[in-house]
C-alpha cells in the first residue's frame, strides 16, 4: 500500500529524483522524460472521462489504472535483474496488450472502413481522445529512446503503441461510431 503522509520532500530541489529503485537520477534524463510523459497522458485521460460515459467511462478507467502500472514500470529500471529481487517490481505484461487489441477490434467491428484521413475533433469526446492519443505516440517515442539507452520492457513499449491506436477508435466510436468524423479534404484551402 502506498501512504503519502507529506507531499513534498525537498529532495528534487537540485534537479535530481528518485526512480522506484531508489536511484538518484536527473530530472530530465529520458527514464524520467518517459514516464512522466505516461502521467501527462494520464491526467489528459482524465479531461477525457469527464465527457466519458458507460462501456466507454469503464474502459477508460482501466487504461488509467494501466497507465500507472506503466510508469511503475518504467521508473524500475534493471529489468534484467527483477527475479533477483525479494519484491519483484510491477511490470506491464502481454495480456495488458491483448486486451488493447481485443477491445480495437471490437470497436472497429462498429465502424465502417475510413475512405479518408480524418481530422481531430468532432465530439468533445473525440477530440480529447485525439489529444490523448498523440500523447500515448509521444510517450511511445520517448520509450523508444530510452530503449535505446537502458533495458525496457517490450511489453510496455507495445502496450503504448497498442494504446495510440485504441485511442484512434475511440475516438471514431465517440463521433457517432465514425458518422460524424471530420474528414480530411487535401487541398482545401489552396
């Protein structure tokens, strides 16, 4: 259980945080940059919810709890070393991403094929989505990179870009399932 008795600690008042280790690392190192971009995309998901009701609310609920379990992930590093550990830490794992591709499916199964890219917006809906699914392709960027870097969980990486993708359908689910879509029309305004 985690308590917060205290809110602040003054230990980041030199640029420095701790990851979920206990490691001090900079602020801005790409672990950090990663994660942190998982929490801004959670708190957007959370702007989402307001206009979120039923299946669709209870979905979203489930990718904030995700969302957590991620950056618990991703603040961990040392991946390799986990079974070495009396408590493992939490890590995303592919059944997380299954459900993502089981929940696209059946709402793509709704919606008619695009015959035209579409523009974010539509539904207040719609367009937080979209907001929240170029931060999930931001997030996965920045995943990427750190990959690069450090061992990450692939799992985690999948999940993020599972996750851009479901927020796409979403999106077209909460514009009448696709019907009022804005659609792209190239050259308009030459």
């Amino acid at each position: 259980m985690v308590v917060l008795n205290k809110i602040y600690t003054k230990t980041g008042d030199h640029g420095e945080t701790a990851l979920g280790n206990g490691a001090r690392v900079a602020k801005h190192s790409m672990r950090v940059t990663a994660y942190g971009t998982v929490d801004e995309l959670n708190a957007a998901l959370g702007v989402a919810r307001l206009h979120a009701e039923g299946e669709m609310d209870a979905h979203l609920t489930r990718i904030q709890n995700d969302l957590f379990d991620l950056g618990a992930d991703f603040c961990t590093p040392d991946m390799e070393r986990d079974s070495e550990k009396e408590y493992p830490p939490l890590r995303m794992a592919a059944s997380q991403v299954d459900r993502l591709e089981s929940e696209i499916d059946a709402m793509n199964d709704r919606l008619e094929p695009l015959r035209s890219f579409i523009l974010p917006g539509g539904s207040v809906l719609s367009a937080h989505l979209h907001v929240c699914r170029t931060v999930a392709r931001r997030a996965e960027r920045e995943a990427v990179e750190l990959a690069t870097m450090e061992s990450v969980n692939p799992d985690a990486v999948k999940y993020l870009n599972r996750l851009s993708d479901w927020f796409f359908v979403a999106a077209r689910i909460a514009n009448d399932e696709g019907r009022a879509d804005v659609l792209w029309v190239p050259g308009a305004n030459r």
